[in-house]
C-alpha cells in the first residue's frame, strides 16, 4: 500500500509511506509533473518500506533533475547509487 502526502509552503513536499511499487510510479509521476515548474519539490521517503526496481529508476531520475529525496532509508540510497553507475 502506498500512502501519499502533500504539504505545501512555497514548496512542494510529498511524504511517500509505505510500499511503492510499479503499480504506483503513474500516480507518482502524474502528481510530479502536474506541479508547476520551478516549484522546488522535495520527496520525503522518512515511512517507504519498500520499493521496485522502476521506483528506484524513477527516484533517481527525479534526484537528478533536482527533486530533493528527503529522509532517504540507506537501502535505498544505495540502490539509487546502484542504478545510477549502472550496476
């Protein structure tokens, strides 16, 4: 179950809780893009348990456009990094 937050206060936070999985990265992707652009968003992953591998390619893309990945678990920074030198 993925569970979803918005916070906004000049920024846009968005607290992921829960599992994230391939069923949800076009929910996710939808709320992304339909904010507005140059609105600083941060993704606060404090709750996420777990994530699929197109939820790791998602963070990471994300990440490297300049969305901040707040609270991110060890695991999956790690996995980011993984994807990121392509291992």
């Amino acid at each position: 179950m993925l569970k979803i937050n918005k916070v906004s206060n000049g920024r846009i936070v968005f607290s992921l809780s829960g599992r994230v999985g391939e069923e949800h990265v076009g929910e996710l992707k939808a709320l992304i893009d339909s904010e507005t652009e140059g609105t600083r968003i941060i993704l606060d992953l404090t709750d996420l348990t777990l994530a699929g591998h197109e939820v790791i390619s998602l963070l990471e893309r994300y990440e490297s456009s300049g969305i901040e990945l707040r609270n991110c678990p060890p695991y999956i920074r790690e996995w980011i990094n993984r994807h990121r030198v392509g291992g």
